[in-house]
C-alpha cells in the first residue's frame, strides 16, 4: 500500500491526531490496560521502547493513530 504524502514530503499519517492508551481508554470506557492489550499486534501502532536499565525493566509507550483507531473500533463492532 503506497504511502500518502503531503507537499512537503511529509507522510500525512505522520501528521494525524495519535492517542495514548489513556486517552483511547477514557474515550472508549475502557482501562488503559485493556487498550494497550487490543492493540498490542495491531500494523501501524507506534511503539517507542527504553532500554532496560540496572536493576528496571524496560518500557514501551504506545501511540495510537486515528485511523488505526477507527478501523480497529469498525472491527470490534462488526462492521467495516
């Protein structure tokens, strides 16, 4: 699928409002962690993660795209 861009070379994706768990969670009626885990596989969700350190686990934030939101919301009710 090919990527869109805007004229600036910029992918509009790029440019789309992107959600945190927590925001998705209070828009959804959902727990952040019931989020995290529907969207733990889904293609486009940006994951950045830290690397451990001595004696801490590593962490992974998330950001949800709209669009990614969106469909997996049409998926989740049956529709498309």
């Amino acid at each position: 699928m090919p990527t869109v861009t805007k004229p600036e070379g910029i992918p509009v994706a790029a440019l789309e409002k992107h959600y945190t768990p927590q925001e998705l969670a209070k828009l959804w009626g959902f727990s952040p962690e019931t989020i995290r885990n529907l969207f733990s596989n889904t293609p486009g969700v940006l994951r950045v993660a830290g690397p451990p350190r001595r004696l801490r686990r590593g962490y992974c934030s998330i950001r949800i795209p709209e669009s990614v939101a969106q469909k997996r919301h049409a998926e989740l009710h049956g529709s498309r």
